[in-house]
C-alpha cells in the first residue's frame, strides 16, 4: 500500500471514566435518563444543576452504589494508546469500585470514633494492606488539613471538621476516581480556598466529578462544567481561560446592525456573532473567533469602514448565564430538544 494513501490511525484521548446511556428510575418516576459522560486524567469536571435534578442520583450511580436500570460505567487506564477502557462496571467490579473515592452529601461518620481510627477503617474497607492502613490515614487527614482533628472524637467535630475527615477517608487509599458530592459543604471560607489548593494537587493523579451549588466555586476550580437538570445533561462546557481564550466582546457604533455583523463574520478567523440586537453592536456582543490574533484583523475592519469601534477585550466566562439559559431550555442543545420532543422524564429526584 502506498504510504500516501495509507488512513492515519487517530489517538483518542485517554479516558479515565465513561458513562452511557445511563438511567436510573425511583418507581414510576425517572431521576436520571440517558447520560452520556466521558471524564479524562488530571480532569476536574463540576456538576451543576437545580435542586433535584438528578446529581445525587448520577454520582450514586457513577460510585457504583445503585445498579441502575440501564446503562454501562467504565473504568479506564488513563493512559494514551492504551486502547478500550480496562475497568468494570463499579455497580458490579468490586476490583473497578476500589478505584473510586466517593465523598456523599451527608458522610456517614460514626460519632463515637476517632477520626483516625474512622479514617485507617475506611482504609481497609478500600483495601488498602493492614501495615499500611495508620500511615494513609495519618497522610490523608494531613493532605486535607485535618491532621490536628487525628486524636478527637468524631462526635465533638464542627461540621466543618466533620467534612474535611470525610474527604480524607475518600481519598485515604489513592484512588484514580474521586467522586464529591457539594464537598464545600459546611467549610468555611478559609477552608474553601484550602479545598481548591487540594484539588488541584489531586488531579495529578486522579479524575475528578464533584457536585456544588457554587458557580463561583465551579469556575473557579473545574476545568469543565456538565449542568444536568430533570435527569438530562443540558449543557457541557469548558470554563475559564479555555472559554475566554477565543471570545471577544465587540461594541461598534456608526452602521447599522446587520451591516457589523455581516462585516464581522466577514472577518478571516471569526467563525461566529451572537449578542443582543439593537443599533450598532451593542456591548452584550461576542464574536468567536480562532486565535486571540483575529482581535487585530477585527480592529482594522472595522476602523477602515470608518466605524467607531467603542469595546475590544476578551469575553468574560459568564457561567451563571450559561446556566441559566440552559436550566431554563433557551439554550440550544440537543438534551432540551429530546425533553420537548419526547416524553418528560418526570419529577425532580435528589
């Protein structure tokens, strides 16, 4: 076969954690319905969403503590070039559930324990070697800035406290897949900047999916957002400098509307122009484009047609925005369509 003509075999990126098609039912009512998720390496992924849409429920199932009625969660290796996902389901591989950290809303911490001692059990329930289990505890308690708390009851905790020994007996046997459900919860806001500082220290070796009522918190932390509401993914995004990097906000006077819009999509490298209507472009308008460059091919049409080019500046990540937007069906995505056209997957679960 001439090498000319030869298909280039294309790497996919790694996966480390892949759900599809997941549904999960509650009687009549269904709390989750067709999710798709793919989570790779070093990722740290948020899940937003209304009270009750279904994040609770989706992490339970990612965790593999509910079978689900439908559906497949995979495990992977991490690893590009290292083929299919090695990993079994969590719901029914013990060997694929030791892989996972999972942090629940509420943890079940026993009052009348020691928080080491709650941390080191936590440890042999994971499966990590009887010689190693005080040491990890002792270095999972240090990791999230509880190791003052090894000596004290559980009992005698904040909730503050409380939380922090949790996560460390989420994290106690170095899993590949941390699962957080609103881990911020109860932390103060000194211990929400420590958290963050911890997250971004795991990721090195370890994917991410925590929930959070915080958008802040979110776009703060996260390298990407999935906001899920009535059981359905509603949109999927990246955040922060990955968003802003090729979106400038644009404000031009001095033509009409349509005229700057057409001359602005006319410009090589912007691939599109969305924003408010009105005279001109108004402030609220943001043109994609494919490299920061364009902004300077943006400025020299628009001053050679004699315009006055009022705003040129990068686009800030409005995530509430998006969220709301999506939350509210105005967003164009396909997961708002199929709840429109198809049938409503019900009432709002946990």
């Amino acid at each position: 076969m001439n090498p000319s003509t030869t298909p280039k075999v294309l790497k996919m990126p790694p996966t480390m954690l892949r759900a599809q098609g997941i549904v999960m039912r509650y009687g009549p009512r269904t709390a989750v319905s067709e999710v798709d998720l793919e989570v790779r390496p070093g990722e740290i992924l948020g899940l937003l969403g209304p009270n009750g849409a279904g994040k609770t429920t989706l992490l339970r199932r990612l965790a593999g503590l509910l079978p689900g009625h439908a559906g497949t969660v995979q495990i992977g290796a991490g690893q590009i070039g290292a083929g299919d996902l090695d990993g079994g389901d969590p719901a029914v591989d013990p060997g694929a559930r030791a892989r996972i950290g999972y942090l629940p809303e509420d943890p079940p911490l026993y009052p009348d324990d020691i928080a080491h001692q709650y941390v080191a059990y936590l440890a042999g329930l994971s499966g990590v070697p009887r010689g190693r289990r005080k040491a990890a505890a002792a270095e999972a308690l240090e990791r999230v800035g509880a190791e003052k708390l090894a000596g004290r009851l559980i009992g005698r905790l904040s909730k503050g406290q409380r939380q922090r020994v949790a996560l460390a007996g989420a994290i106690v046997h170095g899993p590949d897949v941390l699962l957080l459900d609103e881990p911020s919860e109860g932390l103060d806001p000194r211990q929400m900047v420590a958290l963050r500082t911890l997250l971004a220290d795991l990721k090195k070796k370890a994917s991410i999916v925590f929930s959070t009522h915080l958008l802040a918190e979110a776009q703060a932390v996260c390298d990407r957002v999935v906001v899920i509401d009535l059981g359905r993914i509603v949109l999927d995004r990246p955040t922060g400098a990955a968003v802003t990097a090729n979106r400038l906000r644009v404000e031009v006077t001095g033509a009409p509307a349509a005229d700057v819009r057409a001359a602005l999509l006319a410009v090589p490298g912007v691939s599109a122009v969305d924003g408010p209507g009105g005279g001109g472009v108004p402030p609220g308008t943001v043109c994609t484009v494919t490299s920061p460059a364009v902004a300077e091919a943006i400025a020299a049409d628009v001053c050679g047609r004699g315009w006055k080019l009022r705003q040129l500046a990068p686009a800030r990540d409005d995530l509430e925005a998006a969220f709301l937007a999506a939350v509210a069906g105005t967003l164009s995505v396909a997961a708002p369509a199929a709840i429109v056209g198809g049938t409503p997957p019900g009432p709002r679960a946990t």
